[in-house]
C-alpha cells in the first residue's frame, strides 16, 4: 500500500513558480513517495511532462521537494494511483494543489 496522503493546510503553503516569477499559494495538496511520483513522470505523456516542466522549471525531484500542480497531473496522479486501487476523485476537481516529495 502507497503512503499517499491527501492534505489540507490550516495555512497556506508557497511554492515558488520560477517561470511566472512568483510564489503560488495552495491550501491542498497531495504528498507522495518519491518513488511513486518517479513513476508517475515516467508514464506521463509528452503533453502533460511538458507543461508540468514549464510549471516547475529546473527543480529537482527529491524527498522534501514541492511542486506545482496542475490539471493534467492531477490527472496522471489519479490514474498512477487507480492502478494501486487508492480513490483520489474527490481530489480531482480542477482546483488547484501542490505535491510535495516524500
């Protein structure tokens, strides 16, 4: 079984966004096994890897990273964690979120 955990902040959470210049601050977020997100990258299509680099330019993949999420992860998260029978669809509801490395 994943250490998947769903989280939402009493206090909202910066994450800085290198390509827009500025921090995003999220209330909900998703904290995931550096392993899974690993494969979570590899099986995501050109399209979404993409924007998720244009949305996290240059950082690193790591325990204790955070990152900017957006639709079309959140979208290769849920179907990763389908697969491990972990129900996410009340996190995936377009709203925004940040993912931080475990």
């Amino acid at each position: 079984m994943s250490n998947l955990k769903m989280v939402v902040e009493s206090t909202p959470i910066n994450v800085s966004h290198d390509t827009y210049r500025r921090e995003c601050r999220y209330t909900r977020g998703l904290h995931i096994p550096l392993q899974d997100f690993q494969s979570i990258l590899e099986n995501m299509c050109p399209e979404i890897k993409l924007y998720f680099d244009f949305h996290n330019p240059g950082k690193q993949i790591q325990q204790g990273t955070y990152l900017n999420g957006h639709s079309g992860l959140a979208k290769s998260i849920k179907n990763y964690y389908e697969q491990l029978k972990n129900d996410l669809d009340r996190f995936y509801n377009g709203q925004d979120f940040y993912v931080k490395i475990i």
